[in-house]
C-alpha cells in the first residue's frame, strides 16, 4: 500500500480504539463467538502503522500492545484476505512468533473488518494454543460475526461523537413525542396499531430514565407496538425487561449466526421461551440463508428478519416489493417502522 494510502488506513484505525466500558460491549459477542465456533480466545484488534492494540478479548491471553510485525493479524489487514493456520508451530512465517514459542498460539483463524472510510482496521481471530484442522464453515461463521463487530464499532464511535457534541437526545426526548407520532400515522393515513417502533442503544435506556418508560406505555396505550433492539447479546437484556414494557423483541443477529451450535441454538429457545412467558413476540435478525430461517423457526421464532428476504429498504418501494414477492413461502409479509413511522423495512412472518 502506498505510503499516503497506508497513513490514512492507519488514521481511520485510531479511530476504533476503544477501551473501558465501550470495550465491555464486545464481550458479549466475542464470548458467543468463543462458545459457538469452540475456540478458547477470541481478539478484536485494531491495527496503525506500527502496533497492533487489542481493543476486544475473551479468554485467557494479553492485552498488551505488540509491533505489526510480530502479529499474525497484520498478514490479515496488509492482505486483505482471512487467514487460516492449524499448525503455527511448523508454520516457515509465524514458527519463530513470541506468542508461537510461549505456546500461545498453535491454530489461528483471522479475517479482517474495515472502518467507517472503507479502510480495513483490524482483525477479528480466533486463537487455540493447540493445533488443530480449521474448515470452511468456521471461517465463514467468523467472516459474519467480523461484521457484526464492524457495526458495533461503528455505533459505538457514533455515540462517542454524541457526547462530544453534546447531542445525546433521542426522538423519545422530545416533550411532544407521542403527540408527533401521533399526527404523522394521522397525517400519513394509517393506524398506530399497524406501527412498530424500535428502542435502541442510542436511547441509553437505564432504569433513572422512568420518563422513557412512561413515553412507552402513552405510546402503547395509542396502539403503537413497541419493540426492544439487539436482544440476547447486544445491549438489550433481562434487566430492560424488568422495568419496561413493550410488545416484542427483536433477537441479536449475532445470535443468527450461532444457530446450528448448540449455544446458538440452546440461546436462541432460552429467549422465544423467555418471550412466550412474558406474552412478547419474537423477530430474529440477519437472517441470510433459508437454513437459518429453518433453524430460527424450529428454535421458536415468530417472525424473521434479514436479507434472505430484502435489504433495508424505504417505504416508498415497500408496497411494490410486497406486490412482486408475494406470495412468499415463509409466510406473509408486514411493515415494522424504527423509532419514525417513514422508515420501512420488510418482515416475514416464520408462522403460517
């Protein structure tokens, strides 16, 4: 990479370093992604010019800032292509590693994520300090959980410019919420009940914030169904539900990518079941494959989210696409709306 490309690569980088309470979002993740593709260590790293900074870790291992050149994950990033090693031991590039000869690593699978300018930043591995056989489907399950983490990274560099900027309200703030969303489903034509409206981790839910919660249930009480975000590994969790009420939940799509494991599956009917005791509909995220859909509808999901179906897309075509997919053999189609009544994306129903 040229010298000017590589020093701009390396200024996006900076820009994911995180540490304290944002590197606690990524345990979560990081902790799925040990237990479903049954690796002991799992690292976010982030990588500059000179050093590689571990910015996520789970398991046992060290933290510390190392040289490039002394990483398995700058292979990664200087590539630009995952890389995969069951033997470091005998491996003629990484053999004479500190981290080979403290027996840190034996078997390393690293696939690289990019920033908000398209640089790639980092590396998402997976470390055994044994040997082992790595096949295609463990690299692809890490492939999409890269991803996941690049959108966590993104959001929590979003809300770190929030604060910055002071900016920390949400639509939910706003003295005349309820009364605004009620005059757009009037202006608009269409009934509260036929809206679904997202809580999410730019709302900060925290119990201190009772107001929110009493902006849920006015806005229940008009028929607008209410959905808490990123539940299971994201930031949504038991503890919102024990002070807040709302219709459904709409389940992490790390947790999409863990199904067909038994923690992703064993996860995944732990939440439709916690959901069907509390009387909540469940929809799953990330749904990409027609397996996925299967294994999500025998696990106990009501509805399904993702691209196997459409990408995210506006209101405007919403009623068209309906026109050219149906019928769809997963079920019906429907319209959820976040946090705004204009913005639509596609729903199936995993129920027939």
């Amino acid at each position: 990479m040229p010298e000017q490309q590589e020093s701009a690569r390396a200024r996006s980088a900076r820009h994911n370093l995180i540490d304290g309470p944002s590197a606690a979002r990524l345990h979560s993740t990081l902790a799925l992604v040990a237990q479903s593709l049954g690796f002991p260590v799992v690292r976010v790293s982030i990588l500059d010019q000179d050093t590689q900074h571990t910015i996520g870790l789970f398991g046992v291992g060290d933290a510390t800032a190392i040289p490039r050149a002394q990483a398995f994950c700058d292979a990664v990033v200087r590539t630009g292509r995952p890389l995969r090693v069951e033997d470091a031991s005998v491996d003629p590039l990484f053999s004479q590693f500190p981290s080979v000869a403290a027996n840190e690593i034996g078997a390393y699978i690293g696939v690289p994520f990019t920033g908000r300018e398209s640089f790639i930043v980092g590396a998402v591995c997976v470390i055994d300090p044994h040997q082992r056989t790595i096949d295609d489907d463990l690299q692809a399950r890490l492939t999409e959980f890269a991803r996941i983490v690049e959108d966590q990274l993104d959001l929590i560099r979003r809300l770190k410019e929030q604060r910055r900027e002071g900016d920390v309200a949400t639509n939910f703030d706003h003295p005349e919420c309820v009364t605004r969303l009620h005059e757009a489903t009037a202006d608009a034509g269409v009934s509260p009940g036929s809206e679904y409206l997202e809580l999410t981790e730019t709302m900060q839910l925290t119990p201190g914030r009772t107001h929110i919660a009493g902006v849920v249930q006015r806005l229940r009480g008009i028929g607008f169904r209410v959905w808490l975000d990123d539940f299971g590994t994201g930031w949504a969790s038991l503890d919102h539900l024990l002070w807040l009420r709302v219709d459904g939940i709409k389940i992490d799509r790390a947790v999409t990518v863990a199904l067909g494991t038994p923690i992703g599956d064993a996860l995944t009917q732990a939440v439709t079941g916690l959901a069907v005791a509390l009387g909540l509909h469940t929809t799953i995220e990330g749904i990409e494959t027609h397996r996925s859909a299967e294994l999500a509808r025998a696990r106990g999901c009501d509805h399904g989210q993702g691209y196997l179906w459409a990408p995210p897309l506006p209101a405007t075509v919403v009623d068209d696409l309906r026109a050219r997919r149906a019928p769809v053999r997963d079920g019906h189609w429907a319209r959820e709306t976040a946090q705004t009544v204009s913005a639509a994306t596609s729903i199936v129903s995993m129920v027939q």
